[in-house]
C-alpha cells in the first residue's frame, strides 16, 4: 500500500513537471516570437 502511494505520488510529479517544462517552453516561445516581431 505505501508503494502504491509512493509511486502514485512519483507519477504526479512526474506529470506535474512535464506541464511545467511545456508550460516554460510555450511561454519562452511565445516571447522569443513576440521579441521578433516589434
């Protein structure tokens, strides 16, 4: 049962980390576009 929780806790973050890469590397693309077209 610990396990279960532990690795169910992992997977979250794991997710959760990948939404914030997506999320940095959306937002750094949008500025480097935004930079390029002033």
């Amino acid at each position: 049962m610990l396990f279960f929780a532990v690795s169910s806790l992992k997977n979250k973050t794991s997710s959760f980390y990948c939404f914030h890469d997506f999320f940095f590397i959306f937002i750094r693309f949008s500025w480097v576009v935004l930079f390029n077209y002033q």
